[in-house]
C-alpha cells in the first residue's frame, strides 16, 4: 500500500489528462479564492494602512535590508517552526498539519505528473501517504482535544461552524486518501473508485472553499507578523495605547495615568 502509486491503478479507466487538469484546476481555485478572499475583505488594503502608519508612527527608519532579514525571521521561527504557539500540544498539532499537508500536495503534483501510471514511483508513493498520516494525527488531535471551544470551553467536538470548513476538509481529504488507498490494496475495483470520487470531492471543497474558510489565513499570517515586526523595529506601536509606564497624549485628547497601585 504504501509503496505503490495510488493514481496508477486508476490511469486504466479515467485518462491521467483528467487527473492533471483536476489538480490544475484546484491551484486555480486557491490562487482566485485567495483573491477573492484578499478584495472582498480588504486585507491587501489593511496591510498597505498598517505599514503606512507604522512608517509614519516609527521612531526610527527600518531600511530595505532590514526589513528582508526580519521577513527571513519570520518564515524561520514563525513559519517553519510556529514558535508563536505556547501550547507545546497545539504546537506539535500545528506543525504535523502543516507539514503533512505540504508534504502530501508536493508528493501528489509529483505523482500524477512524474508518475501518471506507473505504479512503482520511487519514494514519492510514501511521502504521499506519510504526509496524509500526519495531517490526520495531527488534524484530529487539534479538533478532538486541542480546539479551545472543546478544550476550555467544553463545548462538544462534534459542534460544527463555517470556520471548520477547512480543518474539516483537510482531514476529509486525508482521511479518505488512506482509505481509497486501502481499499485499492485490497483489491476492491468499485469500492476503489467510490473512495477515489468522495477523495477528490474532498478536495474541491477543501481547495474551491477558500473564500469561505481559514484557508487563506496560511498566506495573511506570515504577512501580519512580518508587518508587526517591522513597526516593533521602527519604534511604532501602530495603534495600541502606550505602555503602561510610559503615560502620554493620545486619543481624544486624554491623558493616560498610571494605576494607583503602579
């Protein structure tokens, strides 16, 4: 199972062309749904007022190099290792998703693509079914024990809102890949092709879905916490009071006092 090319088997009756064009069509999706995403709320408009007024509100000038090397480390604590998350359990979670998820769409482009029908495909067979495991532990890890609605306000695992869309999906996704390659394995011609239809109908909600879930969140939270750290390092602080041993002028006019007990 692991070691075999899931797609091959499925060359002989659906043409690898469909299969390509499927895949194209889902980066199509995410790239539009993302802008869509990007005009209908604002974001890129956020973004450009923020960095505005960070410039402006800034004691000091952040220079181009500056800016490149905070971005540089950004992507390695907060991206690569989602430092960000005190939650060690949460952190772990995260990061088994998020590199499953990379790992399993890298190992499918190079499947349907490289290896269209051919059933030995080197170790890309693997990584694709390691990276739907992982997505999977991780993904109902998060949403049986982690959420904090489940975890601290102890409301039912089975409560579904529209901002589940996406974990929903991604775990559909992978659940169903492991299981339409099982079946597969095992020999089962019609059961294969059920799972293999419900597989890629996970995906088009998961990828077609952008506009109406956290999907896009993945590319607007390295932007945000490039743009915090580039106003921290201009000396602004955006819009946020002072601190609190730093009373001073603002808002309306108010003079900010420090606590009694201070």
């Amino acid at each position: 199972m692991f070691s075999q090319n899931p797609f091959a088997e499925v060359s002989a009756s659906v043409p690898p062309v469909l299969i390509q064009a499927f895949v194209i069509i889902m980066v199509i999706l995410v790239i539009a749904g993302t802008a869509f995403d990007v005009i209908h709320k604002k974001s890129a408009k956020y973004f450009s007022e923020s960095w505005r007024r960070s410039k402006e509100n800034g004691s000091k000038q952040v220079s181009g190099s500056e800016v490149v090397s905070l971005a540089l480390q950004t992507a390695v604590s907060e991206v690569l290792t989602s430092s960000e998350f005190c939650n060690p359990n949460r952190r772990i979670a995260h990061l088994l998703t998020m590199y499953g998820l990379v790992v399993h769409v890298v190992a499918t482009a190079a499947l349907v693509f490289g290896y269209p029908a051919m059933a030995d495909a080197g170790i890309w067979p693997l990584l694709w079914h390691l990276g739907a495991l992982a997505v999977c532990v991780g993904g109902y890890w998060f949403w049986f024990f982690i959420r904090v609605d489940v975890a601290a306000e102890g409301n039912s695992p089975f409560r579904v809102i529209r901002a589940d869309l996406f974990i929903l999906s991604l775990l559909a996704s992978a659940t169903l890949a492991l299981i339409w390659s099982a079946v597969q394995a095992a020999g089962t011609s019609v059961g294969s092709y059920i799972f293999f239809g419900l597989y890629l109908a996970a995906n088009a909600v998961l990828f077609g879905g952008v506009p109406w879930s956290k999907f896009a969140h993945m590319f607007f939270k390295p932007a945000a916490a490039v743009q915090k750290h580039v106003a921290e390092a201009s000396g602004a602080r955006d819009n946020l009071p002072p601190p609190a041993d730093q009373p001073e002028q603002f808002g309306l006019g108010i003079k900010r006092e420090l606590p009694r007990h201070y």
